[in-house]
C-alpha cells in the first residue's frame, strides 16, 4: 500500500502532485472510497453535520471533492455485521481509500473489528490518504496528548504500519493551535521517531521510503 499521510488534506500543489503521483494515472480516472469512521468519537466533530461534511466533499480538508472518477462510502462500524464478500472486493478494487479525521483510537478500534486492518498488508495497489486521525492510525502510536476516546486496551497504540508517529496541525509561530512547543513535549513522550507537521505538509511513503512533501513548516524528532 502507498500512503500519503496529510494533516489536513490535500490543501496545496505540492500535495496534488504527490498523490496523481501515487495513484500513478490522473485523478479523473481513479475510484475512491471515503471513510468517515473516525469523526463519530471526536467531541469537535461527532455524528451529524462533520460526516455529512466530509462525505459530501463540503469539510475544509480537500479529499472527496478533487474530481474522482467515482466516490463511495466504506463505514466500519457497518462492516462487522455484514458478509466480506459485500464489502472486500470493493476495497480490493478500489484505486484509494481516503480516510477522513477525527479520533485516531477510535478509527484504530473500528478498523480492527471490522477486518479493515488485516486487509491493509494486501492492497499493494491501494493508495491510503489519511487526514489527521486518518494519517495517525497508521502509526505506532498517537501519544497521550491525542488520547480522548479511551480503548479496551486503555493505551495509546495504534497499527504500526509506519514506523514513526505524527502530531498534526502544527500552528504557525505565535498562532492559536498545536504549538512547537508542545509538539517539543509530545515527542518527548514517545518512544519512536515522529514527525510535526502543518497543514500544508504531508509525508509520503512508498515502499518503507518516507518522503516529506511541504509548503509549510514541520520538523522531524528522533526517537528518544
């Protein structure tokens, strides 16, 4: 699987590039499904408008609104009460799975129970664009500062796919967000290596290869 982890979407050229680039072949001819599990569990977000938002192209993060081929909804809460067979060839045959933001634990819960996880090490042909808790999922783990729906496993651990963890939405020096700052203490808490990214950043991988993809500002940790 081809990653392109963002912090909010697809926002600038460079980040447009990156994923036509990915998908090998123009956006216009690739199939897309859209996964709004994680907004259901963030208190900034919840059931309601914020899904709706995402999943009718309307949220602030560019991802189901870039011009794709054709564009469906994958629920996970859904799948564990259905037949694999209704829903596992569609992942299989789609071209990218855009994963929309929210919590992070909570869209790592749901991929699990519904067989999403498991799937994820045979779509070599998928590429994955996440969006904050999106692009967190794929990590070790998200750190405590992220922690707000707590799992059955009570940790902070998330799938491990890349070997390194994010802290999005990284505010411009002296603006209201997630400031250097904290990021500074939220890499001291985490054992591997992470990256601090903005809005107008997004890390690429490709076979183990991680590339930062930028018209923004992020900085790289090593682990402690």
């Amino acid at each position: 699987m081809r990653l392109l982890l963002t912090s909010a979407g697809v926002r600038n050229a460079s980040i447009h590039r990156a994923l036509v680039d990915l998908l090998g072949k123009p956006i216009a001819e690739s199939s897309a499904l859209c996964i709004p599990t994680a907004s259901y569990a963030h208190p900034m977000v919840g059931p309601g408008e914020g899904p709706w938002r995402f999943i009718s192209g309307r949220s602030e993060g560019p991802m189901v609104d870039l011009g794709w081929k054709s564009v469906g909804v994958l629920e996970l809460t859904a799948l564990p009460s259905i037949d694999d067979d209704l829903w596992v060839p569609l992942v299989r045959e789609t071209d990218v799975l855009l994963v929309g933001g929210g919590d992070a634990l909570y869209l790592c819960h749901w991929m699990r129970e519904s067989g999403l996880a498991d799937l994820i090490p045979t779509l070599g042909g998928t590429v994955w664009v996440g969006l904050s808790a999106g692009s967190m999922v794929l990590t070790p783990r998200i750190g405590e500062d992220f922690v707000q729906w707590r799992p059955p496993t009570g940790d902070d651990s998330t799938l491990g796919v890349v070997d390194f963890s994010i802290f999005p939405h990284l505010a411009p020096d002296g603006m209201p967000g997630n400031s250097m700052a904290e990021a500074e203490g939220w890499a001291a808490g985490i054992s591997e290596p992470g990256y601090a990214m903005d809005d107008e950043t997004a890390i690429k991988v490709v076979d183990g290869t991680v590339e930062v993809v930028s018209e923004g500002q992020w900085r790289h940790f090593a682990s402690s």
